[in-house]
C-alpha cells in the first residue's frame, strides 16, 4: 500500500459518504476497507477530537475504540487537573492501564517524563505507537493487562489512570464498577503497590454513592458535563487519604470554573421552598444533578427550590450566572384539561419538560398536540402543596 496515495485518496474524499464511497471502485494499490474506514473515523472525529481528526498522519481504530475513547475537551480537562494537583511536584511516571485509542493517555503523558500504555488488545497497541511516535509522545507501549503490568514491572508512578471497559462481550453497556473490566474495586489495592494517586474514569451512569461505598480514599469527584449532557465522571484516589471527597461539577463551555461542595454541606444546608413561582425558572446543569447537588444550588445562586423532589427554581430577578438553563415565566396554570386546550390553542410549536410530574415529556406532548421545537417551554411540575402546574416559559430575550 502506497501511504502517499492512500493519504491523497483520505485527503480527496474526507467529506463524501462512505455508504456510497464503499460502492465505488478505488485504485488498486489502496486498501479500499481501511481508507474508508479511516474516512469514516475522521468524519465521526471532527467534533470529539478535532486536532487528531485533521493530522493527516495518525490511524484510527474501529467504531467501538471510538465511541468509548474520551472527547479532546474532557482530556484536557483531565489533564489540566492533574497539572493543578501536581504543581508543587515533579512529575515523573505515568501509567494509563486500560490504553484503548490512546487519547487520554497522549494528553495526560504530556505532564510527566516518561509514560506507559498498556492494552490487551495487540492491533490498538500496534496503531498507538504509531500514532504516539507522530505526536512527539514519550509513551512506551505495553501490550498486557492492567493485572499482568501491575505484577511485572518495578518502577512506581506519580499517577495511574484507569478506564475501565463498560461493555460486556455481547456489547451491553455495563454501570456497575464491578461489571467493568478490569475491575477497579478488586483491583485498586494492587495499584497502590505502584502508586499513591489514580484516576478512573467511569460512565455517566454509574451511580455515585455507589462507587464511593466501593471504593476507598476518594479525594475528589468530577462530575464533567458538556454542553449539559453528563459525559464522564473522574475519581481522583489517594492513597491513605481519609475524610469527606470534594465534588466538582463542571458544565463545559457555560461554566468557567467548577461547582465545589461536599455531601455534608448539601446534607446539612436547609432547603427553602417557593410559596409561588416566580418570574425566572431554572434548571441546573446535568453535572449538578448527577452529582445531587440540589439544596446547595438554591442556596449559593439564591433561588427557591419548586418542590423537594421537583430540582427546578424560581426567582423574581434574573441569576445570570446560574450553572444552566434559565427561562423567563410567561404563564402558569394549573394543570387539568381547560388549561391543557389553552395552551393547544395559543402555541404552535415548543420545547415540552416534565420534572416530578405524573406524565412523561411525551405523554404530555400527545396530550398538547403541539408539535417539538421554537423557544417556548412548556413545562409540567409538582410544586411546594404538591400542586401540579403546567409553566409556559422562554429563553431571555426571545
């Protein structure tokens, strides 16, 4: 295979489709699977990690690595925090066990002086090297498993990272550390044999007070949210560390710097309920509300809470620097039928959300009979007397 005319060939066809591109024929001296496959990482690529989709030089795994390989914004910020927590300390070895495409392990590994990939499988430690030998990385590659590794080497590392496989082999997406390969919960006594800081990466989906009664010397949770879809949650472990983890929340862009709390300062933070709804709603990001922040966030933007179970907030001025959205109250009525018909016959088209209400999104969409879309709200609650509301809101300035 000529790497000239297969890059030329990538180069020429990178926006067509590849459904139909597979039904063309390519030259013979390019491998036709793999330049559309490569077309197809980089297309699929050009949003998650942007700066490897457009290096002409790098190779890209099959879908699965990609799907499950971190965005270049949430590797920087894993990055970034582990530059804050080690700036008073020299960084020397790091050790990513659980490889996969490489992306965290190439922006963490640019922290330290010397970094280790390991991955069991041999065709993603072949396209890493390479792909680490283009990007200037100091990586050495290591085709093992995170057990083996961990009982073969002698050296001692300033981090460990770990990712853990949330698939099963027949492709269910698995939430339970202890369903996850490697397992960490068994597993995280021997890393510590190597280490005195790890940092695992879990799904979005895991349940957080779960993973903290499983695991042991938690120092902090990140709750990483983009464009208000949760996307990873991070453990930063230390070894011997005892006491109450510090939660960090992050909604990126629209958040420029963490929400930091405790779960005894959201345990102990009395709670204050909307007599009435005001002008403003709010609903926190999804960092917040993975992470059960909910008496804090009224307390720290100065909002009331609708209902203890509803976590949406109101307030008569607007709190332009809340951590999500905000709509600006129009109407609100009670929810029965008259009102359901009044707002059938004044609103063509809106966004319909449901939070602690009887009926989901879409039931209640059925029973509007509006179409999806606009920069209308309608929003069906519980307020404080259990009184169920339906609240017509919009963005500001719309």
């Amino acid at each position: 295979m000529d790497d000239n005319k297969t890059r030329l060939f990538i180069r020429e066809h990178i926006n067509d489709n590849v459904d139909m591109l597979a039904l063309k024929n390519v030259p013979s001296d390019i491998d036709k699977t793999f330049v559309i496959n490569q077309i197809a990482a980089r297309q699929r690529l050009k949003g998650k990690i942007p700066s490897w989709a457009e290096n002409e030089d790098l190779v890209f795994p099959q879908k699965i690595s990609l799907e499950q390989c971190s965005s270049e914004t949430t590797a920087k910020y894993k990055a970034d925090i582990i530059a804050d927590d080690f700036s008073s300390k020299e960084m020397t070895n790091f050790a990513d066990l659980t490889g996969g495409f490489g992306v965290d392990c190439s922006f963490l590994s640019k922290l330290f002086h010397k970094s280790y990939y390991i991955e069991t499988q041999p065709y993603l430690c072949e396209i890493a090297e390479h792909n680490f030998k283009i990007l200037n990385d100091n990586i050495e590659v290591a085709n093992a498993s995170a057990y083996d590794f961990l009982q073969n080497t002698d050296k001692h590392f300033d981090l460990i990272f770990i990712d853990p496989a949330r698939r099963d082999k027949i492709g269910r997406k698995m939430v339970s550390l202890h369903d996850c390969s490697p397992d960490i919960v068994d597993l995280q006594d021997i890393i510590f044999n190597k280490t005195n800081n790890i940092l695992l990466k879990a799904s979005p989906m895991l349940d957080i007070d779960s993973a903290l009664r499983e695991l042991h010397h938690v120092k902090e949770v990140h709750v990483i949210a983009i464009k208000n879809e949760c996307k990873e949650l991070l453990f930063h472990i230390e070894k011997d560390f005892c006491g109450e983890p510090v939660f960090k929340c992050i909604d990126i862009p629209s958040m420029n710097k963490p929400f930091i709390f405790n779960k005894n300062e959201e345990k102990e933070c009395e709670l204050s309920l909307a007599d009435e709804i005001g002008d403003f709603i709010y609903e926190p990001s999804s960092s917040l509300l993975k992470s059960g922040c909910f008496k804090l966030t009224a307390k720290r933007f100065n909002l009331k809470k609708l209902h203890i179970n509803s976590h949406l907030y109101t307030s008569e001025k607007q709190n332009a620097n809340f951590a999500g959205r905000v709509l600006n109250v129009k109407k609100i009525l009670h929810f029965d039928n008259k009102s359901c018909r009044e707002i059938e016959n004044e609103i063509q088209k809106c966004n319909i959300m449901t939070r602690n209400f009887p009926l989901s999104s879409e039931e209640l969409r059925k029973k509007l009979k509006i179409k999806d879309g606009g920069n209308i709200f309608v929003i069906g609650t519980t307020c404080k007397n259990n009184e169920k509301k339906l609240i017509v809101a919009e963005i500001p300035n719309h």
